[in-house]
C-alpha cells in the first residue's frame, strides 16, 4: 500500500504520536486525513492549516455510538490507524482497585477491536487498504510498574493478529507497531533515551508500505525484541527490577 494518495484516519490524533501521525501523514502525500479525537478542538489547528486536507471529527473510541458515526461518514478511509490509548502506570497487585486494568482494557483493547470491526467493510469497499494497531513491545513483555498498561496491550497484540487473519481474503494488511518508550504524555515517568514521536510514526507508514506485519520503532524495542527471540526468560526478569512506585 502506498501512502501517496491515500484516506487515512488518525484516533487519538490530539496529542504525541497521533498529532505525529497526522503530520507524517501529510509529508508522505496522503490525500486526506480524518484526525479524530475526543475533543475535535484539539486538532482544530492541523485541520485550520491544511483545509481540505485534514478534517477534525469527534471520536471517543470507548463510545460505540460515535464510532458507528465515524465509520458512516468516513466511506473513503483506506488506512486506519488506531493510535489512542492510555497507560494509568499502575500494577496489577499495587493498584488500589481494578478501575485502571478496566480502563485500560477498554480503550486500549477493546476501543481498537471495536474500530477494526467497524471500518472493516469500509476498508474491503476501498479495495483492501490497511489498519496500524499502534501497540508497544510491552504488548511481548510485562514491565510491572506498567502492569495493566502491558496486559491491554497484550490483548490488542493478540487481536491483531486474529483480525489478520480474518481480513486477509479481503485484502486488509493488519500492522502492529511496537516501539519501546516513547517522549510523550503518557510516559512521564519513564527514563530517557526516549523514541521521538515523529520517529514513531513514520516508522509505521514506512512499515505499512513495505508490507510488514509487525514494526518495532527505535533501539529499545529492536533490542527488546532481538532478546526475546535469544532469551524469552532473562528480558522478563530483567524487566521485572521495573516495580511499581
């Protein structure tokens, strides 16, 4: 798939990668993006500096009413990216309560399922096109102090690769992008070197133009996954030292 030409669809476009999304977007040619954020407002800027190029729209993934409303009014799309999520850092056993697993699995498992289901037939009208489930090589691996942040994107890993499957016979390519730790809002607390959001994501468009099923954005992640293949067991201790605060 080439990125020249194509309708894509941002979620989470408000902030950190998705704001870089939209713009790598923009540079690769593509000729429409719908930046799609909770509050439409937050993206007024891109869409006030590209007309007819970027359209904000509203979208809270956890609202399947709003998405019914996307997919209907967005029939061009042939790239969705599911980029929202949120990381509430927390533990599994340190938590006080279950709030942060639930919300977690809501947005970032159950809101890029919901997407995927509904653009689906979108998608397959356009000729095929591609969904970028934007993932983190903790969707491999568990990282403690981020607990319930690994456990949803283990999940959205495990779908990725079912709706793969599934979408195939239609012509879908279905990408997971897993960076390490990325410079953005949702990773304060993280220690740098951290990957640039704009290195993020052009990663992915140059992944879903090669092909590619699974992306692994900056050293981080390479180096994570290249120990997983060597020694599954020493990467999980290792990153087990990483407790909750």
């Amino acid at each position: 798939m080439q990125i020249k030409g194509a309708v894509a669809l941002v979620t989470g476009a408000n902030r950190g990668i998705g704001r870089a999304y939209v713009a790598a977007l923009l540079e690769a040619g593509a000729a429409k993006v719908y930046a799609a954020a909770r509050n439409p407002a937050a993206v007024a800027d891109f869409a006030a500096a590209h007309p007819g190029k970027v359209e904000a729209i509203k979208l809270d993934i956890t609202d399947h009413a709003e998405i019914a409303a996307a997919a209907a009014k967005c029939r061009d799309v042939s790239l969705l990216i599911n980029n929202a999520g949120i990381n509430r850092q927390a533990g599994f056993v340190a938590a006080g309560d279950l709030a942060s697993a639930r919300a977690e699995m809501e947005t970032n498992y159950f809101g890029p399922l919901a997407m995927c289901r509904a653009f689906a037939p979108v998608l397959k009208a356009n000729g095929g096109g591609a969904i970028v489930n934007m993932l983190s090589i903790l969707a491999r691996v568990n990282l403690p102090m981020y607990g319930s942040l690994c456990a949803s994107k283990a999940a959205a890993l495990s779908m990725t690769q079912g709706v793969r499957g599934e979408l195939a016979p239609q012509g879908t390519l279905v990408v997971a992008i897993m960076p390490g730790a990325c410079d953005t809002e949702m990773e304060p607390n993280f220690p740098p070197p951290k990957l640039a959001p704009a290195e993020a994501a052009r990663a992915a468009l140059a992944g879903v133009e090669s092909g590619s099923e699974e992306v692994y954005p900056g050293d981080m992640a390479a180096g994570i996954h290249q120990g997983l293949a060597a020694d599954a067991k020493a990467i999980e201790k290792d990153l087990a030292k990483y407790l909750p605060q």
